[in-house]
C-alpha cells in the first residue's frame, strides 16, 4: 500500500500573519545590504544568501521588480503542523502598482518520477498581492501595499497545514506579478516536510511511502 501524495499548502490566505522589525533596524539594514545588491550590478545568484531553502525561479531575471538580496527562513528545520517566519530584504526598481497578483503551486518537484507521477502540474492558489505584502516596511513610507522603488524589508509568517500528512518532499513556487504582467518575483523551494514525532513517520516508511526518509535542506 502507497499512501497517496498530496500538496500541502503553506500559505492560507487566512492564517498569514505578519512581524515586523524597528524603523532603526530597517535603516541598518539597508546599510548594510547595500554593497550586496546595489542595482547597478545586481546579479541573481546561484544560492540567495540567509540560509534559507529559496532559490529563484528559472524565469527570474535581474529586471524582475523585486530584486531579493537576501532571505531568511526560521525555523530549519519546518515540520508538518508547524508554524515558520519568513524574512525578505530587497530593492524595488520601481513602484508596483495596484491589484498586483501572488500565486503559490505546490508539486512533486524533481520527485515526481519516485512518487509515481509523470506531471509536475501540482495545485496552485491565487491571491491579491498585497494581502501578502500590505506591511512592508519602506524609509520613506509608512507601509501598507503597493510597494514603492527603493529598499524593502517584510516579514510574513504561516504554518503548514497538518491535515496534508505524508512525509515526504515538495516543491512551491512563489510567482508575483503586477496588474500588467511584469513579474515582481518568482521564489521557488523544495524542502522536505515531516513529523516533528517520529512514531508519525514510521508508519509512512513501513508501508512504502516514498521520500518517507526525506531530510531538511541545508
């Protein structure tokens, strides 16, 4: 017996919260980020530095509005039923603009073949983009959503839904455009999600489920 994979969904569009660091860190931090990701001469990296799982999207590119210097994820490793805290620092080249969309798919990732699936088509959820990103802190502006040019600290914070129980890897993609199709940013991780409890795994590694034995990244 194969227990039947199906996508967790991280972000709920009712259970996101927010965090926020001082005005002053802000500040700092856009000091200290700036050698690192002036516009100029950005680059997208291989590896976004923070330690965190994200990489970017194989359609990214440096003119994508959002240009991400650095990501943070907390905690590593995530557990099914756990709640994590992301933190993004980066630079808008320009203002985005209202009704800005955000679309989350979550799939088999490089899996697919081990899971027996021969489609990566997963499942995916639209949402507006600022019920996402509606705190971003900016210097020049008291927050709120849309985003304007210039640097950009946010905080979102979720859980992963435990109803979605096998243990195993997934991939999600995190694709944000605005109104006119211009992509804002696209993040992509596969990680793997398991039970904290360990008794909770074995009963998926017993009957066969694939990537039961899956470990963090990083």
């Amino acid at each position: 017996m194969r227990p039947s994979l199906t996508i967790p969904l991280l972000f709920a569009a009712r259970s996101v919260s927010w965090r926020f660091a001082s005005r002053g860190s802000l500040a700092k931090q856009q000091h200290v980020l700036s050698d690192e990701a002036s516009i100029t001469d950005y680059e997208l990296p291989d590896v976004i530095p923070g330690g965190s799982p994200f990489s970017f999207c194989n359609q990214s590119r440096k003119t994508d509005l959002y240009n991400i210097s650095m990501i943070n994820f907390n905690p590593q490793p995530l557990y099914l039923d756990n709640g994590f805290g992301v933190t993004i620092y980066g630079t808008y080249l320009k203002d985005v603009g209202p009704n800005a969309t955000f679309e989350m798919t979550g799939d088999c990732g490089s899996h697919c073949k081990e899971y027996g699936y021969n489609h990566t088509e997963g499942e995916t959820e639209s949402w507006g983009f600022c019920p996402f990103h509606n705190e971003t802190q900016q210097l020049d502006k008291k927050g709120g959503c849309p985003p304007v040019e210039g640097f950009a600290l946010t905080n979102v914070a979720g859980w992963v839904m435990p109803w979605y129980r096998v243990p195993a890897w997934y991939n999600f993609t995190f694709d944000a455009k605005t109104a006119d199709g211009e992509r804002i940013y696209c993040l992509t991780a596969e990680v793997c999600l398991r039970w904290e409890d360990e008794k909770m795994n074995k009963w998926y590694v017993d009957h066969g489920s694939p990537g039961a034995n899956c470990t963090w990244p990083r």
